[in-house]
C-alpha cells in the first residue's frame, strides 16, 4: 500500500527545493554537503521521506536559513476568512496557476543579480512581504 505523504512534510520538501534552487545548488550538491545521497534529496524534496529534527538542522545549516524559514507559509488550522481571500481571486479562481508561471519567469532569469533584484522589487511591492 502506497501511503499519501504528510502535508508538512510535503510543505517542508517544497520549501527545500525552493531555497536550493534560490542558492542555484543541485541535489546533488545539496546532497553531497550533507553526507546524502542524489536519491534521499529527492526523498525529502517531494516529501516521501520525512526530515528528522537534526537533518532539518543541517538542511537549515546547508541552505544558510534558519529552521523556521521550512515552516513559513505553512497552512495554519486555524484559517480566518483573510486567508481564505488568499486561495482565490475575485472570479473564485485559485491563483496558484499565475504563481507557477512566475516562479517559471524568476527562475528563468539567469543572471544572479538580476534575480536578486526582481526579488527586492517583490518584496518591496507586496503589502505584507
């Protein structure tokens, strides 16, 4: 039987891909900073593969991060109706579409500072970045 993996263990993997991919790190060389192989990076990265308290330290470590930034965007149970204007625009669509397509866009952009500065432009345009 093929278990469904956890919900925070799926955030947290995301959230590794993400920053290794910020860093331009490969999984292999994510891997070979903490003593792993390519295999268990993509374990952990697509959350099959649950990251133990002091492995998450080292990720933490390896990423230049600390260990809450894993956790960040995590869905809270306690959702308020300001959260929930945050899955859908105003024609009830999910957003998650356009958020796949600029995260392609950032990602495509192959000069480092570049991407840094898009990054500040964000961050300084979003309300609550």
């Amino acid at each position: 039987m093929v278990s469904t993996p956890n919900p925070t263990d799926l955030h947290v993997g995301e959230r590794t891909r993400l920053r290794r991919q910020e860093l331009g790190m490969t999984q292999t060389e994510l891997g070979r900073a903490l003593g792993l192989t390519l295999q268990q990076i993509q374990k952990y990265e697509r959350g099959i593969n649950r990251v133990s308290s002091s492995r998450l330290y080292d990720l933490s470590r390896a990423l230049h991060v600390s260990v809450s930034y894993f956790f960040e965007g995590l869905p809270d149970a306690r959702t308020t109706p300001t959260d929930s204007r945050l899955d859908a625009d105003s024609d009830g669509q999910s957003d998650s579409a356009e958020a796949r397509e600029l995260v392609r866009a950032y990602y495509g952009i192959t000069d480092p500072n570049l991407r840094f500065q898009v990054w500040q432009l964000a961050k300084a345009l979003a309300p609550s970045a």
